[in-house]
C-alpha cells in the first residue's frame, strides 16, 4: 500500500508513521508528503526520510480548482493507494474527493463526535474538554467526507483526564497516543482487519 501525506505542521503522526513502516510494524510505503505551508516542519521531515515532497498552496496555485485538481494530480501519478491526513489545516478539494473516496484518512485530537467540526482543531479542542470537564478524552481516526470530522470512525484510543491537567498537559498525553494509534490504524486497514 502506497502512502500519500498531507500535512500542514511538525509532522510528528507523519514521523511516526513512516517509521513504523521502515520498521516493518506497518506494512506500506510512505511515497510522497503535500504541504500548503513551505516552511512547515512535516516538509522538512519527509525530505529527511527521502519521501518526494511538494508545496502546493494558494501561493502555487491561486485558484483554488486548480489547487484540487494539482494535489489530486501528484497523488494518481505517482500512485498512491491512500492519503493519510496529517496535521492539514486546508478543507479537502471535491476532486480529490472523488477520485479518493473512502481512501482519505484523518487524526482529530478527541473522541469524536465530541469536539469536532470547524474551529475545533490543536488546543481549542483541549480546552474545550477541559472546560466541559470530561474524564476522558483521546484520539479519533476517521474516513475523510465533505464535512469536518464527520467521517466513519475507524478508530479511537483514551487517555484519563485528571483535575490538575492543563491544555498543555493533556495536548501531550492526546499526541503521545496519536502516535500509537495512527499506525496502529493503518495497518488493521493493510491487514483487513478494518475495512473502507
Ligand atoms: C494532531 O494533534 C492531529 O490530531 C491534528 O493535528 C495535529 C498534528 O500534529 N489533526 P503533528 O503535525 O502530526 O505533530
């Protein structure tokens, strides 16, 4: 399985997801990284696990179909079986969409339902569990539709909430399990154990 990213950040579910397969936890290929943002540190990271990388933005392509239609473009050609969302704060294209229906998938820092949908991404999502006062929270991976978050969910894993937890703190007991949780997914997907 040929593995398409798209990232807009660090890149740590990236990282973590090409090394489980040079370790061979995660049977796939990661072949190519897309990033709307040239300086992000996910860009960075695949040049440095040789994956062929590609800034394609509204400053490379000021029409927004035409974006769609070039990030759609490098996937087909270089083909790719699926794309892992990974930190890509861009809404996706229809013809993306299209041509990758159920084959898009995507990491949200909750459990969801709870806290998804426009507006709630990196610490809004954190603060929102922590001010509704939630026990739990976690990570979700999810099919990628036309609407934010709304996807069929494949997978979730928790983490405990505790009284003395800030933003912060429990941001990086969400990340740490995102890590596990992300390759995990992939390869019950490669294996059929989950399928699309
Ligand atoms: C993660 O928290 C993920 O759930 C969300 O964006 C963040 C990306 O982090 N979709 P990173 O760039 O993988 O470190």
């Amino acid at each position: 399985m040929r593995l398409g990213f798209m990232a807009s950040g660090r890149g740590s579910n990236a990282k973590a997801i090409i090394e489980a397969c040079g370790s061979g936890t995660l049977a796939a290929t990661p072949v190519l990284l897309i990033s709307n943002n040239l300086n992000s540190g996910a860009l960075n990271l695949a040049k440095e696990y040789n994956l062929q990388t590609f800034h394609l933005s509204g400053q490379t392509h000021p029409d927004s179909d035409e974006l769609d239609s070039a990030i759609t473009q490098t996937m087909i050609d270089n083909k790719i079986d699926l794309i892992v969302l990974a930190g890509y704060m861009k809404k996706i294209g229809g013809q993306l969409l299209s041509n990758y229906k159920d084959r898009i998938v995507n990491i949200h820092p909750s459990l969801l339902p709870a806290h998804g949908g426009q507006g709630m991404y990196g610490m809004n999502v954190h603060r929102a569990v922590i001010e509704s006062g939630e026990k739990i929270s976690g990570a979700t991976i999810h099919l990628v539709n036309e609407d934010y978050d709304q996807g069929r969910i494949l997978g979730q894993k928790t983490v405990q909430v505790s009284k003395q937890d800030t933003v912060e703190s429990l941001a990086e007991k969400v990340i740490k399990v995102e890590h596990q949780l992300y390759p995990e997914t992939l390869q019950k997907i490669i294996s059929g154990e989950i399928s699309l």
